[in-house]
C-alpha cells in the first residue's frame, strides 16, 4: 500500500518559516519523518499527535489530520523533551 502524501496548510508552513527565524532548524523532511515515524503518537478527536527528537533537549511536536487520501499537518513546535518524557 502506498503511503499518503503530506501537505502542509499555509499556518504549518508559516509556522517552520517562523521557527528559523528564532533558530530552530527544522523543514518539511524532519515534519515527514516525524509523522512517518514518531517516537510517541497520540490522538485527540480527529487530530493525531506525534513527537520526535531534534536535539538533547528539544522535540518536535506535529498535529496533523487524516483528509481523503492526504495526511494534512496542521501546525508544529519544538518542545521540551524532559516534559514528554521522549
């Protein structure tokens, strides 16, 4: 079975435009690879919840939702690893 796409809205994309701005070094391929294969999944209603590491001290959270045939990543944060336990 073939994998499903991933688009990104105009917020998520805005929001890893942001985050270089501020010195988080993180693009569209690192947001895949989390979806693709997060280190923690979680879900809420129709949005499902994926952290991966980036570094010793930060991960990457993505919220993205199912729609038709795409994986549609609704918006993304580094965040505090210690505080996820990842």
């Amino acid at each position: 079975m073939e994998e499903a796409k991933v688009r990104f809205t105009k917020h998520a994309q805005d929001k890893l435009r942001l985050l270089e701005a501020y010195g988080f070094h993180i693009d569209e391929s690192m947001v895949v690879e989390a979806v693709r294969n997060p280190a923690r999944l979680d879900r809420r209603g129709e949005q499902f919840l994926v952290l991966k590491p980036i570094d010793d001290e930060h991960a990457l959270r993505v919220v993205y939702e199912v729609r038709n045939d795409y994986i549609v990543v609704i918006t993304l944060y580094p965040v505090r690893r210690k505080r996820y336990g990842v």
